[in-house]
C-alpha cells in the first residue's frame, strides 16, 4: 500500500508540475477571471497503513502498520435515491462541496469541505509496542509482540467524519472546445487544510467517544478533468493524492487520553457544479 501511494504522488505531482506550467490563459473563453463556481460530489477513498500511537495516565504504545478503509454508502438505483439525492441524507455518504474564484483566466482558488470516512479494518492481527497497565489489557514488556485488534480492547474510526476543510487552487488547460457553451479542459492542482473529524473510539472497555475536533492537517495535489455541459453547468472528475498528519485524536471523554497517527490517502471525486 505505502509504494502504491508513493507511485500515485509521483504520478499526481508530475501531473501538476506539466498542467500548471502548460495552462494557456488566453485560450480560456469559458473560465474567465471575476467568475465563480460551486459544485456537490461524492467520493471514494484509499488509505494507507499507519502506526497509531495510543497515549494516556496508564498506558502508552503504538500498533503499527494498522490497516484501514473507507465506508461509502453503496451505489444503487434504490440508494441513490433513499440516500444520494434524498434533502434529509445528502451528508450520509461520503460527499465534497466546494466554492471557487477565479483570480484570473484558466486559474482558480477554492475553499471546500471533503467528508470522507476512515475506518480501521476491525480483527487484524498488528504489532504493537509500549506498555500497558489497563486492567485486563496489562502489558509490562515494552518489547514488540502480536495483538488482534478486537472490538473489546479498540474500535477507532473517523466516520463522522474524516474531514478536511481545505484551501486550494487550480490551473485549467482547454483541451477541445466543439461550441461556444461546452467544452472539456483538464486541470491540475495543490491544496492544504485543517483536518476536523468527529472520531468514534471506543478505547479498552471504555465509553465511546465521539465528538468534533481540530485533530490535525493535511496537504494535497490533484489532477482531474472538467466537461463543460451547458453555459456554467459542468461535471469533472478528481483525483487526489493527500498527506494527512493527525497529532491529537481525542479517545475518550477524558483530556489526557490521545491518539496520533500520519498516512496517505488517494481521494476519487465525482461532482456536478456551476459557474458564473
């Protein structure tokens, strides 16, 4: 997973480096500077492992290499419209907005909200080190040693979600424009954000926790692809590569329980908006 990510930044920021430097603002009939945009999406996402440090009064250890996914609403006729395009449900699955200006022709900057959600795969067997002095879970040896991740001694997930709030910008290459109103141009781009998630840990037999939280930020590149449908109505189609440094998850409802972790993600969005 970690060299797959590592090949998706690769991927992703050389990407960025050629549309940012082939973006012709002079060829951008349709993204003029002064204009606005907003869209709705949905995503799905990738993570990679992590080692998440667990800390408070009477323990202090990591497990390492813990493994996690995310857990979109499944895509169905009946789920796209109990869920989806349901007023009542539309923050259920995992959903993008964001806003944008641009500052110039063919170059925008945007703030936006990314729900995602990262749960940790529940009964796998990881390495963990540190010490222990829970009742029930002792460990006095700080030496590595195996442990399965069952739901008694920790469920941890960031489903409320795995939230980013992040400020980006973007640079645009129209690639075929056939009428005055539609056209396809590619974009390219780099953000970063404040991570606000609202985790649900219960940690060692203790009361679950679940509250929002500034845990930490993350940083960003993307590539992707814009249709322009009619006038200012367009769809595209993201792909984005993040670094995500979580240094304070809370765990309980007590101010010294803490978890910390860092990982890459690869975000997929679709999404329909308007400019104007």
């Amino acid at each position: 997973m970690y060299s797959r990510s590592l090949r998706s930044f690769g991927l992703l920021a050389s990407s960025a480096v050629v549309f940012l430097g082939m973006a012709n603002p002079a060829s951008a009939a349709m993204r003029q500077q002064g204009q606005f945009y907003g869209y709705w999406g949905w995503n799905n996402a990738t993570y990679s492992d992590s080692d998440i440090h667990f800390k408070g009064d009477d323990y202090d250890y990591t497990l390492h290499n813990v493994s996690a996914s995310d857990r979109q609403t499944p895509f169905s006729i009946a789920q796209i419209f109990h869920s989806y395009l349901n007023p009542g449900r539309l923050t259920i699955p995992q959903y993008n907005w964001r806003v944008g200006y641009f500052v110039a022709d063919n170059w925008s900057v945007s703030l936006g909200w990314d729900h995602m959600k990262y749960v940790m795969d529940q009964g796998q067997t990881v390495t963990m080190t540190g010490t222990n002095e829970r009742e029930g879970f002792e460990k006095s040896d700080p030496a590595a040693e195996d442990k399965v991740l069952s739901s008694d001694f920790l469920t941890y997930e960031h489903t409320d979600g795995f939230n980013q709030i992040s400020l980006e910008t973007e640079a645009y290459l129209p690639v075929w424009q056939f009428s005055e109103e539609r056209d396809i141009a590619l974009f390219a781009g780099v953000g970063a954000g404040v991570l606000y998630p609202k985790s649900n840990v219960t940690l060692m037999g203790g009361d679950r926790n679940d509250e929002w939280h500034v845990a930490g930020y993350s940083t960003l590149v993307k590539v992707g692809v814009e249709a322009n449908l009619w006038k200012g109505l367009f769809v595209r189609f993201i792909g984005k590569y993040g670094y995500a440094d979580m240094d304070d998850v809370l765990t309980s409802k007590y101010s010294s329980d803490r978890a910390s972790q860092t990982f890459y993600y690869d975000e997929y969005i679709g999404a329909i908006g308007y400019r104007f």
